[in-house]
C-alpha cells in the first residue's frame, strides 16, 4: 500500500512538475523584476529631514522586528541591514490572498500552470541601506525572494510578485514612520 502511494506521488510530482518550464518561470520572472523597478522608483527610497544615521538605523532595526522580519546582518557604521523571514512575511495570510487574486492570472498568462501553494520554499529578504544627506538621511529598501527548497520538485523565482511588493513596501514605510518618530524623540535627549 505504503509503496503504491509512493508511486503515486513520485507519478503526480513528475506529471504537475513536467506543467511549468524553466523558461516559462524566467520569464514570469523577468516580467516581475520589470515591474518591480517600478515599484522600487516609487516606494523604495525615502528621505528623512532631522534625523540621524544612528536614529535611521535603531528605527529600521524595530521596522524589520516589528514587521516579523529577522535581522542578519547589520552595519550601523555602513548604514546597512538585511533582514528575512519565510514567505509571505511581511505579508499576512491575507494580505497574500490580495495579492494572489492580483498576480494569479497575469502569472498564469506566461506559466499557464504555476502553483501558489509553494511558499514554504521561499524567504523574504530586504536589504535597506541609510545614507547621510544634508539635514538627515535617505532610507532606500530593496528585495527579493531566496528559494530554500529542491530545484528538483520547484523551479523557482527570484522576484516578489509586484502587488506583494508593493504591500510590502507600503507596511514598512507605515511602520517605519512611527518608528524613527520614536526614535528623534528617544534618542534626541
């Protein structure tokens, strides 16, 4: 029975993996990473009049926490951090089914068959940067996905679908905000 099952899966895996191409999936991906320049022109970079590198930092340190995102790496001095965590962080479960009602059938029209069941597989990264300018600093954020899974079972994608990383996008600078608000007021007595 346990081997017929077995069977069975190795059968329906082969048969639903064999549905996707690899080039359809680096055009999907292509397609993404094209939109997403957009979204990073729009949302990705802001300025802050007033505020301290050391401020920028300690508030984007609370953003990543408080948006569930682990830091891993950080460089006060640099003005650097990169924070992760599985997919669809920041995203809530919610917020992906938007997303998923938005991407899905323009996915669909270059991977007819893409799956979006998958996120187990996946991390959300961001890598922010703050620079000194005059009178403050300028926050910009970045992102991708990093696959963690089998490229034996899943060919991956690299690129946040748009809408997600627009939501995204949006999530942090909302929290952000409220964070370097605390952080001029913490750290400025």
């Amino acid at each position: 029975m346990r081997v017929g099952l077995l069977t069975l899966s190795l059968a329906l895996t082969v048969l639903l993996g064999g549905c996707v191409t690899q080039s359809q999936m680096q055009n999907l991906d292509a397609m993404w990473d094209k939109d997403n320049q957009q979204v990073f022109k729009k949302l990705g970079t802001r300025d802050f009049q007033g505020v301290t590198k050391e401020q920028a930092m300690s508030a984007l340190a609370i953003t990543f926490q408080n948006l569930d995102l682990i830091t891993t790496s950080s460089d006060y001095r640099a003005g650097t951090m990169t924070a992760s965590a599985k997919a669809p962080k920041p995203l809530t479960f919610d917020e992906f089914k938007i997303v998923e009602e938005v991407e899905a059938p323009r996915s669909r029209s270059v991977a007819p068959f893409i799956g979006w069941n998958n996120l187990v597989y996946f991390e959300s990264v961001f890598n922010a940067v703050a620079l000194e300018t005059k009178g403050g600093v300028q926050i910009s954020i970045r992102g991708n996905l990093k696959f963690t899974g089998s490229t034996l079972q899943i060919i991956p994608v690299t690129q946040f679908p748009p809408k997600g990383l627009e939501i995204a996008l949006r999530k942090f600078w909302d929290e952000y905000d409220k964070n370097v608000f605390v952080q001029k007021k913490t750290l400025a007595n």
